[in-house]
C-alpha cells in the first residue's frame, strides 16, 4: 500500500463510487477514509481506490470515536461530501420528512467535531427551496463561528469541462488561520474555454458488445483502430491512465492493453429502435420520455434510479445522437466526466446507479485545486 504521510487529506462522506474522491486526488490530495451506506455502490470506490480505507456505514451513527478506529489521531485537512438528496430532489417525490434530510445535520457534526481546515458539501438545487433551505441553514449553523462560509452557490459541471448540464449546489467553508482568503468567485468562474460536446465526449467510442448474461463480465472492449491524433482533448483526457496510487490494477493494464469496460449493450425491439433513431435530436422521445442527445450539444443531467430498498427503479436514460438505441456505461461515464479507467459494476442497472448519483469527477477537480493552491499559498506564507 503506498504511503502518504505528507499528503493533504481529506475523508469522503456518502462516498458512492467515488467521483468527489477522484477530482480530490487528482488535485493532489489523498483520501483517509471513505464512508458509505451502499455496499454496491462502494464495490466501485474499492476498486478504483485500493489506498483507501473503505467502511460501509451510516454517516449517522458514526461518533466522535469511531473516528480514532476509523482514521486513527489523524486530522484531515478537509471533509467533502454530498448527503443522499432525494428529499430534495425536483424530479419525482419530494418528501419534507424524509430522514435522509437529516444526513445534512450529520455533515456538519462531523465537520464540527473533526474540525478540518476546509469542507465542501454538494447537494441538488432543492435544497434551496422555500421547503428545504431550512435543513440546510441549520446544518451550516452548526459550524458557522468557526468557519468562513462561501455560499450556498449554484455551479454547473458544464463549466468545468463536463459534457453536461447538470447544476448543483455548493456550501464551501474554510478556516481563514489555516487556509489563504478564498472567494465564491473563483469557484463560479468557468474553468473552459468552450463547452465539450457529446461528439467530443463519446464519438470516438466502440461499439456496444452483446450482453453475455455473465454478470461478472465488464466487457472489455478495444478501442477502434483509428488515427489518435483526430480524438479530440476531452478523449485524450479520458483515455490516460491513472496517476500512482489509484486505479484497479487490472483495468490501468487493460487500458494499457487498449481496452475499456463499461460497452455492453442494451437490446431494444426493431420497433423500439427505429421509433429511437427517428426522434429529433434535442427532443425526447414521445412514449419513455428518452432525451435524444445532439452531437454538437450537451447531455442533460444524467439520472441515478434507486436501489433495492427504494424499488430498483430504473432512470431513464438518454438516447445515442444517431444509432436508435440508450446509452451504454462507459458512454454515461464519459458525460459525467470519468476517465476510462474508472470501474463500475457488472450490471448495468448499478453502474448506472453509480454514475448518476455521483459528483462529476471534473467539478471536484476544478474546486478542489482552487483549495489546494489556497492551502499551499498559506503554508508559503507561513515559511516567509
């Protein structure tokens, strides 16, 4: 296991499969602990980051305690977390006393009795309804004398470099003994010069394989023969592997080998795919409600479902800009913003989950480097 003594630190709750994690440790920070009630959900976050010490548990049940078995006497240098939120979601039911609501509270506990230098919670723009901005003033209020508070502020991963609309909130806050003044405005300011498209994002893509039923089976598959130097930026991006430290060993090997995960196909009737391949693009179709993506456009924000114990409802998933069939896995993890090394799951129906209930890898990577210069201009200053 690698060793990390002098890396910035932070601990990931309600960690998913890790898309908070991942634009953290790309930023040059390395995660402690990252905590879960999912287990499927976490069986990604195990695989694509073997140096990290994985729990399943309820971020409310875990005491001031449990922290000194957790991560031992150590302080991370930041909390980062987006607390489940479909209590607050738009889409769907919205429920005032759905006890999830309550994991904003336990956010903040944890922030309070930990005390990093910084945190950073995401959350869907509900929570700042007339209904819902409640918990969350509350939540803050906890810690609100100890730190300075940026936000909540609207930000969307489209900004950053994702090939997606999908708008979150964000509440950042900062011990200013600690870390350099930090500013809402270079948090909101975009991070790219133009947009990415889905033609940037995915057209470079294979096909999808046929479903073998093996749900031990990531389809690996090889990347089309083609000329590298015509992939745009955002698929170079994608395609590189992993920095020291992360990854699961077989996939960085297998994408070395020129092959990625994720291609498996969803079969649809004859009917149902011509229907598909004759919705206008930028439209939804008439009877799933599908969006069709537009090659020059933007996805729309990518949805989760539920797990068992909600029902393992599927979300409706977009439809391909030109082929008459949904979205494959690895496609959806290029809109989110993952590279292709990154694992998910087996099936379909959970790495889907993973995917959409995820923070966009790049999000945390442009707001987690804008803290991490803060730390280092601090600790700079500090030494003059």
């Amino acid at each position: 296991m690698e060793t990390f003594t002098d890396t910035p630190s932070i601990v990931d709750l309600f960690s998913g499969c890790g898309g908070f994690s991942l634009g953290a440790e790309l930023s040059g920070f390395h995660t402690l602990a990252a905590i879960d009630i999912d287990s499927t959900l976490q069986s990604g976050y195990k695989k694509n980051f073997p140096n990290t010490k994985v729990f399943e548990g309820n971020v409310a049940d875990i005491q001031l305690n449990d922290w000194k078995v957790l991560i031992g006497n150590k302080r991370p240098h930041g909390i980062i977390g987006g607390p489940p939120c479909q209590g607050f979601s738009r889409i769907g039911k919205r429920q005032k006393d759905d006890p999830r609501n309550d994991l904003v509270h336990h956010f903040y506990r944890h922030v309070k009795e930990l005390r990093p230098k910084f945190f950073v919670m995401e959350n869907v723009q509900g929570i700042l309804d007339e209904e819902n901005i409640e918990t969350l003033t509350n939540g803050i209020g906890q810690i609100s004398e100890i730190y300075t508070i940026l936000g909540p502020f609207v930000i969307n991963a489209a900004d950053f470099g994702a090939p997606t609309n999908r708008y979150r909130v964000l509440v950042i806050g900062y011990d200013p003994k600690e870390i350099s003044s930090l500013t809402i405005e270079q948090f909101i300011t975009k991070k790219v010069k133009k947009y990415t498209t889905v033609k940037d994002a995915i057209s470079d893509l294979p096909a999808p394989t046929k479903d073998t039923k093996n749900y031990n089976d990531y389809s690996w598959t090889p990347y089309p023969s083609q000329d590298k130097k015509n992939l745009s930026p955002y698929a170079k991006k994608m395609r590189t592997p992993p920095p020291k430290g992360i990854g699961w060993p077989e996939s960085v090997k297998k994408l070395k080998d020129g092959f990625i995960s994720g291609l498996t196909e969803t079969k649809h009737s004859e009917e149902i795919s011509l229907r598909y391949k004759n919705t206008p693009n930028g439209k939804p179709d008439l009877i799933s409600k599908s969006h069709k993506l537009s090659w020059d456009g933007l996805s729309p924000t990518l949805r989760a479902g539920t797990g068992s114990d909600k029902g393992s409802f599927q979300a409706v998933r977009p439809l391909h800009p030109s082929e008459g069939r949904v979205i494959n896995v690895r496609e959806a993890a290029r809109l989110q913003g993952f590279p292709d090394w990154f694992v998910f799951h087996p099936t379909k129906w959970h790495s889907f989950r993973m995917i959409g209930n995820s923070v966009s890898p790049l999000v945390s990577l442009g707001i987690m480097s804008v803290i991490m210069t803060a730390m280092t201009q601090n600790n700079q200053n500090k030494v003059a």
